[in-house]
C-alpha cells in the first residue's frame, strides 16, 4: 500500500496491523485529518517497539499462558515479580519473562516478611518453585544506567551484588554481562545514591536495584568480611534473582547453588 494514496480507514488500518505485529493490544487509534486531506500519523511508539528485540506480550495474552487472570499479571508486574512496560493505558510483558515464569512450578504460599525472608534465603531451604515467597526481601527496581553510573553504584561499600555477576563470584560458568546488573542497597544509601545517578526507571531496563529496609539489611550483608564472599547477597537470594532470567542456564545455576549451600 502506498500511504500517501491510502484512504483514512486504510491508513487506519495499517496502524492497527502494525501495532498487531508487535503482538501488542492497542486501546484505541486515533486518525485525524489534517489540512488539505492530510494524515499525521504518530508511529514513533509503534517504530521503537517493534525495534526492541524483547517479545512483547499483551497482559491477556500472558494471562492466558500463565494461566491467571490479566490483572493477576498485571500485579505481577507492579510488584517486580515480573518485567514490563506501560504502554498508555496498558501494560504489555516479554515472552521469554512468561516462559520463564511458566518454567517454576505453580506452588503457592503466602509472601514471607522482610525478615522472615533474608532468614531463609540465608539459612534455607530456600523454594526456587515458589519464589514470589519472597517478593517482600526488598523493593524492585528496573530501569537503565550509564555505564560509569553503574559502576559508581556497584563501587559503593553498602551495595551487594546478586544475579549473575554474584554466580560467577561463587564459582557457576556463566558469562557476565557489564550492561546488566542486579545490586542490592540499604535504603539509606539509596536515597544518596539516587541523587548522584541518572538512573532512569524502565520495566524491561537490564539494571535492577533491589532496596531494602535499613532494619534488615544486616541480615544482607555477608558475616565475614574480606571472605569470597563480602560484596556478594547470600547465595539463596542470587539463585532467587537467577530464576527471573529467560535463559535455562541461569535457572541451572540457581538450582546448583541453593543445593552447594544446603
């Protein structure tokens, strides 16, 4: 179709088409004539979504494989259980994320408290079949830093590090990526902390900053310093991390590691 030939109810059309090869629901499309029967057309949204190389799904359509409700995936989401991006009115959540999710077993428990669960993901046996358990041990979030900003960050004495990064640091073959990272701060250093970044908040970003509340971050903190382990979150807590990854790989590690340290 050559657009500028096209009538409203075509360019209308194509949008929608569009919009639906990046598998997404749209809520509503608004054409408008403009001039002297001319057409504009805002697909900047539409252009920057099907360059992303994630595949988005609509929250219905994750319900569907999830096998919950839309607004069960949806609180998933907002409470950082699971990644995704706001879209207007809706909310549309990677595919390789639902597949991952699909990938634990559907045991439920009610979530742990703070404490409750840094006790266990310290001591075990921690539950990577149920690890919405522990949603509570601190406050997710996504989003992106520059690459100086990121290092600034994870430099900081009170941060420790989780996700794969720490898997490598406790022996597990996996590769790092620099771009990404998975840090865990006291809340108190993260309002400093955020005054001094550009760290810019995004539901698919590859950096998650994990805050947690001041009263419980000595449970957090390694009990030796100077050991392999001093700027490393407990093991149970990285293998946590580690299953919300797309890639088989990383679920492997999380296993290897809850089972090394039990």
């Amino acid at each position: 179709m050559e657009l500028e030939h096209a009538t409203l109810v075509e360019k209308a059309d194509l949008v929608s088409h569009v919009a639906g090869e990046a598998h997404l629901e749209v809520a509503s499309t608004m054409v408008m004539p403009l001039g002297q029967g001319e057409l504009v057309i805002n697909l900047g949204l539409v252009r920057y979504l099907l360059s992303m190389d994630h595949d988005l799904l609509p929250l219905a359509r994750a319900a569907e494989l999830l096998g919950v409700s839309a607004e069960r995936v949806r609180q998933l989401v907002i409470a950082g259980d699971l990644p995704g991006v706001r879209l207007g009115d809706a909310w549309a959540v990677p595919g390789k994320a639902v597949a991952a999710r699909r990938h634990q077993t559907n045991r439920r428990g009610r979530p742990l408290g703070p404490r409750r669960a840094w006790d266990e993901l310290r001591a075990g046996p921690v539950d990577l079949g149920a690890v919405s358990r522990y949603r509570n041990r601190a406050s997710i979030h996504r989003g992106r830093l520059p690459r100086g900003d990121l290092a600034f960050v994870a430099d900081h004495p009170s941060v420790r590090v989780s996700g794969v990064a720490a898997a490598v640091g406790y022996g597990e073959p996996l590769v790092d990526d620099p771009a990404s990272a998975v840090l865990y701060l006291p809340a108190s250093v993260q309002a400093i902390v955020s005054e001094s970044v550009a760290f810019v908040e995004d539901g698919l970003g590859p950096v998650v900053l994990a805050v947690v509340d001041d009263s419980v971050w000595p449970l957090v903190s390694p009990p030796e310093a100077g050991s392999r382990s001093h700027r490393l979150v407990p093991p149970g807590a990285v293998a946590v991390d580690l299953m919300a990854s797309d890639d088989p790989r990383h679920w492997s590690a999380a296993e290897h590691l809850v089972r090394a340290d039990g």
